[in-house]
C-alpha cells in the first residue's frame, strides 16, 4: 500500500483522534458527548462540560 499522508479515511489515525482525551478551553474538564434527541425527533451530538 503506498502512503500519501493521512486521509480521514485512515482507520489509524482515527484510532489516535479518539484515544485523545478532548479538554474544554474554559474549565479544563474532559469533554463528554452526548446524544441529544430534540422534541421533533431530530438527534445532535452536544458537548457537555463546564455547561457553557
């Protein structure tokens, strides 16, 4: 396989992405996203913290 760099589709570097743990620039907490299902039945993701 020949390598030109990373591309989204790169399952490793995904892999690294995610192992990453997100900090919030504010309070300096992990970041945890939630799943969020709006009356209309319409899905976010939203990112959870210091509530900001």
């Amino acid at each position: 396989m020949a390598e030109k760099g990373k591309s989204k589709t790169d399952v490793g570097a995904r892999q690294d992405a995610k192992s990453r743990i997100q900090r919030c620039s504010i309070c300096g907490n992990k970041v945890e996203v939630v799943l969020s299902v709006s009356s209309s039945g319409k899905k976010r993701m939203k990112r959870v913290c210091c509530e900001g």
